[in-house]
C-alpha cells in the first residue's frame, strides 16, 4: 500500500494525531448497534465469552485505536505503552494485563508487512485502504491496497474467529484480538475517507495514481492534509453529531439496522464487497469539493454550501451499515 506518511509528516504518526477513525463516539454507536441486533442469539453469547465480562463490542470496538498508545523505542528497540489523559476512551484497557495485551499485539504487527522508509507501522495500516475516486469498486491491483489493509485486515479477523491461522502478514494472536479488531475495522471500512480518496497535483488539480507512472507526493493521507481552515477534512468526517451518539441514536439505530439486508455470496468475500461500496460511497464524500495548490505539504479545501448537511446523513447511513454488518458477520460465523 502507498504510505500515508511521508518523511515531512512523521509527528502524525504520534498516537496523539493518529488515533481517529470514525471518533470514538462513532465506533461506540457501530458496537451498541451490534451488541442490541445480538442480543439472545448464539452468536451473542459466544462474543460474550470471548471478550469476558464487562466487555461488549461498544467498548471493544475502542481498543484497535487505543493500541496505537503502544511506541517502539529508536534506540533500544523496546515497546511500551504511552498513556495519554485526553482519551479516557482507552482507561479500560490501561490495567497492567490490558497494557501487556496492547504492547503484545503492535510488537507482532509492527513490521510484518516490511513497511516503505517513511510508512506507517504494519498494525496502523489496517485500518485503511486508498482507492482513488476513479474507481467504482476495490481492487487489490489498485494504488493504495495491499495485502496489509483494510480488506486483509479484516479477512485475516474473520479467518481468526473462525477457528483458523491468521494469514501472514497481519497476525492476529487469538479470538480475543481478532474480535476486537473486528469491531473496530467495520466501523472502519464504511468511513468514506478510509476507503476511498482523492490524489492531487502540487497545483490542486486531482490525478489519477493508476494512470501512468504514481507519485507519492500526490497522496493525501486520507484527507488528513486536505485542510478545510484549521481542520483537515479526515476529522470532519470522523467526528459525528451528538445526535448520532450512544444512547441518542441507539433505538433508531437498531431499527434502521434490522432493515440492511445481509450481504451475499461466502462470507470471507464480504468485506471486499462492503470496501467497493464504500469506495462508490466516497464519491459523495468528495463531491462538490475544490482544492488550492499545495503549501506545505497541505492543500486547501473548500466546501460546497449544504456540505455539512450532506455529510451529517451520509455517515448516519454509514454507522447504520456497519453495525447491521457487524452483527450478520458475526451471526455468520456462529448461526
């Protein structure tokens, strides 16, 4: 996969920075919505008795971010668990078990996937993929995809809970992580900009990577340097309205879940499947947008009127999606 992360931006690999998906109210929403649609059912159980007690997918579905906590020391090599007071979010999993849990998983995933000078660690590469608004669909021979993303990510999760190895080079130790994992990456992959993205030219004219020979310095990181005034477009997205917070929007959630119809075809098909939709998805996220020359390594963006409207239902629909998926996945994999 391209790397989000240049030489120039490597402050943004600090868990300070980096750790955003959807926010983590909206991962909450995606695990509440599941945890309702589970309730009495086989599958239900079998998550509560991997996760143990106190431990739903609501708060499960915080934990894939809270681990990028988790820092390789330069010079000794050695991993630790860096405690941070802004996200009390992570205070759950900063027992002296949950902190060995967490530095275990990020020393496993850290460079499996032998990451470009520059790159991201292999275990925050899952969380994403980067399929140019060009296309209509994932492709695993598209720019911005790789056997380390998101789809893999998620595979490798299923595979895992299923009773299988993890295929290299994402390992995935037992079912409790891969089910942790789970509930966060399919929150994940139906976050528009965590799937799909726009690649633009030093003047701000968008490119296509697949076309020709790809430059690097064409890739965004996600919208993370797409700057809409002070807050880049990534954090635009990731954040939600109060009004789709847990417990706010749990009952309507729950109802409109129960209306998504479940995915077709084998099961470990599926999240390729929900990543093409998002990639179709993500060209409404970019709708409207234009963007100035780049300063920086930052572009400007400017919104159309009515965008924030637009986004505010797009990613209602979205959450709705993802816990109704998490649940019928996991329904799949225990019926």
């Amino acid at each position: 996969m391209t790397s989000r992360c240049l030489a120039a931006l490597a402050a943004a690999l600090l868990w300070g920075t980096a750790a955003v998906a959807w926010s983590p109210a909206g991962h909450e929403t995606v695990g509440a919505i599941a945890d309702a649609l589970l309730t009495g059912t086989r599958a239900g159980a079998q998550v509560a008795a991997i996760l143990g007690a106190g431990e739903s997918l609501q708060a499960a579905s915080l934990w894939a971010d809270c681990a990028k906590g988790v820092e390789r020391d330069p010079t000794t090599g050695v991993f630790h668990y860096r405690e941070d007071p802004r996200y009390r979010e992570c205070v759950p999993f900063q027992s002296a078990a949950g902190r060995r849990a967490m530095v275990a998983f990020v020393r496993r995933n850290w460079d499996t996937c032998h990451p470009q000078a520059g790159a991201e660690a292999c275990h925050r590469q899952y969380h994403y993929a980067d399929v140019a608004i060009e296309r209509d669909s994932y492709a695993r021979t598209d720019v911005g995809t790789s056997d380390h993303d998101i789809v893999s990510a998620i595979q490798a999760a299923v595979t895992v809970l299923r009773g299988g190895k993890s295929p290299a080079p994402v390992a995935i130790a037992n079912r409790k992580e891969a089910l942790r994992l789970l509930a966060h990456l399919l929150g994940d992959v139906h976050q528009p900009l965590h799937v799909g993205a726009v690649y633009l030219d030093a003047h701000g004219q968008v490119v296509d990577p697949d076309s020709g020979a790809f430059d690097p310095a064409t890739q965004n990181q996600g919208g993370n340097r797409l700057m809409d005034g002070t807050r880049n477009l990534h954090a635009e997205w990731d954040g939600i309205p109060s009004s789709l917070t847990v417990p706010a929007f749990r009952e309507a959630g729950v109802a409109a879940a129960k209306l998504v119809p479940v995915s077709a075809g084998p099961v470990g098909d599926w999240p390729l499947a929900w990543a093409s939709e998002t990639v179709s998805v993500s060209h409404r996220a970019f709708e409207g947008l234009t963007f100035g020359a780049e300063s920086g390594g930052r572009w400007p963006v400017m919104e159309p009127a009515g965008y924030a409207d637009a986004r505010e239902a797009l990613q209602k629909a979205q959450l709705v999606k993802a816990g109704a998926r998490l649940a019928q996945l996991l329904e799949a994999i225990w019926p």
